[in-house]
C-alpha cells in the first residue's frame, strides 16, 4: 500500500474555487507513483483548515503538507502512530506545533531560504510606494483628480534612517536592497552580532527603543513566537517618530491593529504598510479593517513570497524532502525543525 501524503491546503492547487488534482505537476513529477495525494476538503472557496471534516481527513496519512492550516494538540492526537513527516509550505513555521512534533516522534521542516529575494523586493517596494505618495498619487488621478502635491511633499530618503527588526535571511537581504536608497540602515536582533550586521551594511543597535527613536521607517522581519507576539503595541508605537513608518513583512501577530488604528487616527506615525494581517483577510478583523480606511496605508494579500520561480522551487523542495523522509526513515536534511 502506497503512503499517502495529504496537502491540507495548498492555494495552488484551487481552481475556480475547487481542488484540480491535474495542477499537482511538480508533487506528480517528485512522488511518480511511490505515493498517492490526498487534498484537503474545500468549502465555499477554499480549504476546510479546522474542525471534524478536517481531521477525518488526515486520517490514514503518512505525511502533511500545511500552508495556512494549524496544527493543533487535536491534529496529534488524529494522526498519531502514522504520520512521520509534516512539511510547512514556507518560511514560517508557528503554525506546525513545534512542541508536539517531538514527543509524536514526527519529524517537521520548513523552507526557510525559498522566497528571501521575493519579500525582500516587496518590503522595499512597499517602503518607496509610501514614501513617494505612489498609491494615493495613482488613485486620485484615476479619478480625475490631477495635482502634484496630493499626499504632501515626499520625504528625502539620503537624509534618513531604515531600522529592520529582525536579521534573518530576508532581514539581510532587505538590508542590502534598501541602503542604495536610505542614508542609513540600523538594525536589532539579540540573537546576530553587530559584526555579522556591519557585513550587511547594517549598524547594529543593542535595544528596541533605541532604533524606534531613531529609525524613521521600522520593518518588521522577525519571527512570531511568544516572545513577539504583539509586538507592535501601544507602547511600541510610542517610541517611534510621529513621521515614521511602519512596515509588516512577516507575521500578522506581530501586530496588535487596535494600536495601529489608534496611532494613525492621532498622527503618531506617518504610514503603515502590510502585506500580513490576523486573521489572513483584514476585512475580517473590524481594526484591520479600519486601518484600510486612511490614506497612508498600503495593503497586500500576504503575497509577499510569491512569484512563478519561489512558488515551483518551494513545491518541489517540500515534495522532496516529503519522499526522503518517507523512504529512509532518516530526518530533514535541511529546514529541519526537530533537532
């Protein structure tokens, strides 16, 4: 009997709303016909990532493919015994159930270096779109509304000062793109010495409130975990310039949008721009959706990674690494999150 590998919710295997096995190229290529695909249940659109029909359809598999779909204490308990591997579909991996991947004795992994180029290009442009007024420009003209200082007078980028949290891969690389634009780029992260930052262009700061007091923008490319959570709260803000942005590249918990909301209304920051929001859809968070209503914010749909080159090179990793796992019994050989 073949192993069966369920992908709870792979967004490129929709089609008008439903699951279309035959778009499963690059998994048919890697798996040929060692393992059999299973794919989430869909509803209304998209996939079911919670309750009954979920876990009954995790039953019976090997292995998991996730994106978006949490797994729960719940989740172990239905495939324990059978599954051996769980890939993430992605950089991120708070949504894998770190602390129960061990004592089920599963293995789980990431793909932490796919799409570095991707958000890196995508921070940077959201940061210039905001600085030059671009969107706001574009909308108001499309509208009939001609007229050279909507959106005010653009800041002079030589003249200031980019503060990333978090140096990571994306964190670097988003260093290296973004200081042919700005003056200076600072950074904090406890866990990266200020001589690694120095080899990015990035001057080293030792606590947050010391880049939010001087950065006048602030990306964001740290993990989410405990330590993070909300991490952009009232207090956060209140360190930052009134004239500076804020810029979220990497997890919507990061955020708490009742803080952001506040801030925007009373002009203590110049913009905001995210491509990540808690829930995914912010019209479905009534602050997230209210943050949408001002004109110095700009928004994506968590589409930050994408592009035709990170979405294949990510499949086919994750199928990869799936199969070796499968057929040697042996670990991840990279992203491997249970050492």
């Amino acid at each position: 009997m073949k192993p069966i590998v369920v992908y709870t919710d792979p967004f490129w295997a929709l089609e008008d709303g439903e699951v279309n096995p035959a778009l499963a190229t690059v998994e048919q290529e890697v798996f040929a016909d060692e393992v059999e695909i299973r794919f989430g249940v869909t509803e209304g659109g998209g996939f079911v990532k919670s309750g009954q029909r979920f876990l009954d359809n995790l039953k019976g598999a090997s292995a998991l493919a996730i994106y978006r779909a949490q797994m729960t204490e719940e989740v172990f308990e239905t495939v324990r015994g059978d599954v051996k591997v769980i890939g993430r579909q992605g950089v991120g991996f708070d949504n894998i159930g770190l602390p129960h991947l061990k004592p089920n004795g599963i293995f789980g992994f990431n793909v932490p270096d796919y799409c570095v180029d991707e958000v890196s290009t995508h921070t940077t442009s959201l940061v210039l779109a905001l600085e030059r007024h671009i969107c706001l420009q574009n909308d108001h003209l499309k509208n009939g509304h001609w007229d050279i200082y909507d959106g005010g007078y653009p800041r002079r980028l030589q003249d200031l000062t980019v503060g990333i949290i978090g140096l990571g891969r994306i964190g670097k690389s988003t260093a290296q793109k973004i200081r042919n634009f700005y003056g200076k780029v600072i950074g904090y992260d406890p866990h990266v010495h200020g001589d690694h930052m120095i080899g990015y262009g990035v001057a080293k700061r030792h606590t947050l409130p010391e880049l939010l007091n001087e950065a006048d923008v602030v990306l964001l490319h740290c993990l989410l975990n405990n330590e993070t959570q909300n991490l952009v709260d009232a207090s956060f803000l209140n360190e930052m310039k009134d004239d500076a942005l804020l810029l979220n590249t990497a997890r919507g918990g990061l955020v708490d949008p009742q803080a952001v909301h506040h801030a925007l209304d009373e002009g203590r920051i110049g913009g905001y721009a995210s491509d990540v929001f808690t829930p995914e859809d912010p019209n479905d968070n009534e602050w997230n959706k209210r943050i949408l209503s001002f004109d110095n914010v700009i928004v994506t749909s968590h589409r930050a990674f994408l592009s035709a080159e990170s979405e294949l090179s990510q499949r086919r990793r994750v199928a990869e690494e799936i199969l070796h796992v499968l057929k040697t019994g042996r670990p991840p050989r990279w992203g491997n999150l249970t050492e």
